[in-house]
C-alpha cells in the first residue's frame, strides 16, 4: 500500500515515449489470445475443415469403389480439386463466421469495449488493428488448413483422380482458400461491428453467406446474374475454385478484389459508427 | 483537474445531464452525489469521451479525452466493476491496456499487488467476486499511474473490510496530489470520505461545496432540552429569541427542540431561574437528511413517485414534511427512508 507509484514514468521519458499503432496490434493480440473461445473456435474450425474432407472423399470414393455413386460421381470427377476444398472448408467456414463476429461482440457483451475505448479514445485505429491481428491469424491458420484439406483429400481421391498442386489453377485455388476465409473473417468482424450483438450478429452473417446471397441466383434475366455474381461470398469463393464454373462473370482474382471491396466498405461504415456511437 | 463546463446529454426527450457547470480539483477527494439516476455516470462517460455531449464540453487538463495521447496516464476510471471478458484473466485485461498505452508488463504486476489480487492474477475473472472485480477495475484505473481519477460507485457491492480499503486508498491518493473524483448514492459514505461534494439533481447541479459547509448550510443547528419544567422553560426561552417546538414520541413528549439559541445559554437561562434540567444535547442534522432535504425534489424515482395512492405531495417533502429540528434520529444516524417518513 506504501508504494501506489513505483512506476512512475519521469517527465522526460514520458515526453519521449510515444504510443504507436505497433502497440495497439500488440495489444489486440492479447486480447484475442487471452480467450478460450478464439482457440475453441479455430479448433472446431480445424476438425470441421479437416474431419468433412476426410468423410466426404471417402465416402464418395468408396461409393465409386462399389459401383453405387451414380450421378454424384459426376461432380467430383468434372473437378476433384472443387470437391475437396469444398467439402470441408464450406462447412467449417461457419466457424470462421462466428469467430469473426465475437471477436468484436464479445467486447460488447462483456463491456470490455468501454475499457477499450477508454485506453484508445480515437476509436478507428483500434478495429484496424483488430483487423489486421484477426485477419493474419486467421490466414495463418486457414492456409494450413487449406493445405491440409487438400493434402488429405488428393491422398483419398488419388487413385481415381490424380491431382497435384502443380496442376493448372491448384496452387491459387488452395492459397485462394486461405485468402477466402481471411476476408470471410474480417466480413464478419465487420458485421459484428454494426450490430453489435453476438447472437443477432452471427445469424446475419450465417443467413447472408448460406441463404440470402444465393438466394440471388434465382433472380431473372442478365441483370440478376450479374447481382448474384457481385455478392460478397458469391464473388469470393471463386479464388477457391481452380476451374472456371459455367456462366462465370468474375475472374477469380476480379472475384476476390469484390469481396474485398464489399469488406472494406463494412469496415468503414463499422468505424464510422463505432466512432460516432456511444460505447 | 477536471472541468465540465454546460455539458448537456440527451437520451431521446430524456434529459439525462441539463447545462451542467462544475471543475474538480486537485489534492482532495471530491464526491459526486445524487439520487439513482441523477445523471452521475452518465456524466462520467461524458468526461470520459465514452458518450458525446449534446453541448457543453469536460476536459481534464484542457484537453477533452479523446485529444489524450495516453489518456490512462491522465485518468484513471473505475465504471462497472463486471465490464470486463468472464473467460479472460485479470493478468491479460490489465496487460492488453497497458500495452495499449505502451506500459511494460511490469507495471501490470505492480498493479495487481497494489490492489492484492497477486494470487489469483491469471484465473478467469469470471469466477471473480464482486469485491475482486471492483479490485481489478481499481488496479485498471491505477494502470497508468494517472493523476486524476473517476470512481463510479468504487464501495458498490463491497464488504465492510473492502469499503475501507478503497476509502483509504482514495484519501491516500488525494493527499499525494492527485483529483479524486469518485461518485455514490450514499450521503453517510461521502462525509467520511469526501473532502468537496458536487450534488446533482436530475442532471442540474444542485450543490458544489465543502463537505462541512455543505452539512452546516443545508441543515438546521438544533438543542434538545427535557425538563420536567418544560413549560416555563419554554417560555424563558421564547421570550430571550428562540424558538421552540415541543417533540414526541408517538404520544409521550420527548422534549423541546429549540432552534435559534446555542446550549450553553439555554443552561444558563434554566440555572438563572432555577429550573431543573434533564438533557441540554446540541444537535446537527445528519448529512444524510442535508441530503435528502436537498433532493427531495429530484429524485428521479423518489419518495413523492412511490407514494401511490397516498396525497400527490409532488414537490412537498422538501418543504412541508420535516419540521427543521424535529428530526426523529439523533445526529449522525442515517435518517429512516423518506417514503415511511411521510406517510400521513
């Protein structure tokens, strides 16, 4: 009790230290590894991606094995390597979803957020750096697990489908996984950025990336081809995918920039409002 | 120091924070009172940049919070105790703000040994009492060593023992010099801790003075006189200036209270003519009754509200209900609720 302030910065050295932007990712690094849910998350993400891969090539294999597949054979014959970052990964994307908007909810929930914006009153650096620390994790561990989805599925499908990274389009749709779930992530953070809640947040994103934006490909004419094809996760998925499906409006990479765009836009408008909103 | 100068907060047509003008000084503990939903934290959070004002501006030092370039050295805030991740360590939330500020992880540990929690630093705080929260809320606020600090409700929820400690320890930090500006409902609270008091009343200031003053000002010195003489003891002392109301209790008289006329003169008056006395007891209104005096009008769910379907009273209790002087409790004792008070 006798010493309240061992720690007291000397008038020069605190003139001299300044705060950078290296402190606030330092800070939100601690703040995403200091809860359970972060590695829960990514674990279930992990054995979802991995175990779905695993099930499903097998599954669809053995079916050919015995002669049963019948016309589902065809989709994994047309393009293997669809078939097996597909599988998995587009499961385990939810997971993805959910982490991304707890990431910024659970600051909500818990009231965390005032502790936040009381150490960081300029409140747009802090979801920047949020992003950022989020976003390299997640596209640490969503490289290693597109790789490993893909090492696993090629090592079933092998002997009725031979592919290889090398193979025209495989490498950019494997790394394009990553780069998918990455920003996949960050829309999410950003949707959990507007709504704040985690519950409401995550239905929005989970309806969005299941229903609603396929949901646009049943609108009629050219005009609502083209709607479909703009959709965020409709635009992005196309970097998974190392053929080009039939009717495909967007390049893979002009697919990824819009999603991105769509990304970014969020993010804006989720520190626009973080800024203006009370906390 | 801290200065809020006509700051005006809205919440739909709710008017939360009405033009409120005060400043907080140095050196001293400065309490901040008012009824439930006076508008104390939302005044906080405005000092705190955590809301915006309508108008008016708080700037602590001069600068409003957010132009702070590390504003946990310049202010320390305790505001709910609970505001932190159930899953997350005390340790990790008090690391990642110190690392916001570019704090060594040093001074985490310094905090925490500050405020006692050492032992249990890396448990979830979800498993955390609320006196250990308000700990770790404490410790948050210290974590910059900051020369100003906001408490709100700092002794909410504690144990006699935890009430102590923070109202030592915020007299502590006032006298090394630092603003000590610390919230509560609790009148009786505040006179022992408080050195100034700024009282608020649905957002508008109502008093902002030393807390002595503020007892002496708002309430009525009184003398409490039983003779079994008491009548011409009265009389004496009517005729000399005072004035003089006779107590009871229930229908037992339970002497004179007399008003305008300090003890000693009453004993000498009583000596002169011979009367005998029972008590002579010189008494000050407690602060608790100041307070609520001073209140009664604007209290956001007060007494008037929860009467019912007793007499709309409205603005009454203020004025009518408690004769100066005839207050039931003795100096010091917090008063009964006023809601049992006035009931007819």
């Amino acid at each position: 009790m006798t010493a309240i302030a061992p720690a007291a910065p000397t008038p020069a050295a605190d003139a001299a230290r300044h705060v950078g932007f290296s402190h606030l990712l330092a800070a939100e690094w601690t703040k995403i590894r200091s809860v359970r849910s972060t590695v829960w998350t990514l674990v279930i993400f992990a054995v979802v991606s991995l175990g779905l891969t695993g099930l499903l090539t097998w599954l669809t294999i053995r079916a050919l094995n015995s002669g049963r597949a019948g016309g589902r054979s065809s989709g994994i014959a047309a393009d293997p390597v669809n078939f097996i970052l597909g599988t998995g990964l587009g499961l385990g994307q939810l997971a993805i979803c959910v982490l991304g908007v707890l990431v910024i909810t659970s600051e909500y929930s818990s009231g965390t957020i005032r502790a936040s914006v009381l150490a960081t009153p300029r409140r747009y650096p802090m979801l920047i750096a949020k992003g950022l620390v989020f976003g390299a994790l997640v596209f640490v561990i969503g490289e290693v697990v597109a790789f490993g989805s893909f090492f696993l599925g090629a090592a079933i499908v092998h002997s009725h489908f031979p592919v290889a990274l090398s193979q025209p389009g495989v490498t950019r749709a494997v790394i394009g996984s990553g780069l998918y779930l990455t920003v996949l992530g960050l829309f999410a953070l950003a949707i959990g950025s507007l709504i704040r809640h985690t519950a409401g947040a995550v239905t929005t994103v989970i309806g969005l990336v299941l229903v609603i934006f396929n949901l646009t490909g049943l609108l009629p004419y050219s005009w609502g081809a083209h709607i479909h094809a703009y959709m965020p996760t409709v635009a992005g998925v196309l970097i998974t995918q190392d053929k080009d499906q039939a009717g495909q409006l967007l390049s893979p990479w002009q697919g990824f920039g819009v999603f991105c765009a769509w990304t970014a836009l969020l993010l804006i408008i989720g520190g626009y409002l973080l800024q203006r909103r009370d906390a | 120091m801290i200065e809020v100068r006509d700051l005006t907060k809205r919440y739909g047509d709710k008017v939360a924070v009405d033009h409120l003008s005060f400043s907080v000084e140095p050196g001293r503990v400065t309490g901040f009172l008012g009824p439930n939903g006076a508008g104390k934290s939302t005044t906080m959070r405005l000092i705190l940049g955590l809301d915006r004002p309508h108008s008016g501006t708080a700037t602590i030092d001069g600068k409003r919070y957010d132009q702070l370039p590390r504003p946990l050295e310049k202010v320390g805030a305790l505001l709910e105790a609970k505001a932190m991740h159930t899953g997350r360590s005390a340790y990790n939330h008090l690391l990642f703000l110190a690392q916001s500020q570019g704090l060594p992880a040093r001074r985490v540990d310094e905090v925490l040994a500050l405020v006692g929690l050492t032992p249990v630093a890396h448990k979830r705080t979800g498993g955390y009492s609320l006196g250990m929260s308000q700990r770790v809320g404490i410790a948050a606020a210290m974590l910059g060593n900051p020369p100003a600090l906001l408490l709100d409700e700092p002794v909410n929820g504690l144990d006699p023992e935890g009430i102590l400690w923070v109202r030592n320890l915020m007299k502590q930090l006032a006298a090394e010099g630092r603003t000590i500006f610390v919230s509560s409902h609790l009148m009786n609270e505040m006179a022992v801790t408080a050195d100034h008091l700024i009282v608020i009343g649905r957002g508008k200031l109502i008093a902002d003075s030393p807390t002595q003053e503020f007892i002496e000002r708002s309430s009525e010195r009184s003398v409490l006189v039983r003779s079994p003489q008491a009548d011409r003891l009265s009389e004496l002392i009517t005729t000399e200036g005072g004035v003089v109301k006779q107590e009871t209790n229930g229908t037992q008289p339970a002497g004179l209270s007399v008003t305008g006329m300090e003890a000693p003169r009453i004993g000498e008056l009583a000596a002169a003519s011979g009367i005998v006395l029972h008590e002579l007891t010189p008494r000050l209104a407690s602060l608790e009754e100041a307070y609520m005096e001073l209140t009664a009008d604007s209290a956001e769910f007060g007494a008037a509200a929860q009467a019912g379907s007793g007499p709309a009273e409205g603005s009454g209790p203020a004025e009518g209900s408690r004769p100066a002087g005839a207050a039931p409790a003795g100096a010091g004792q917090p008063g009964p609720a006023q809601g049992e008070e006035i009931a007819p």
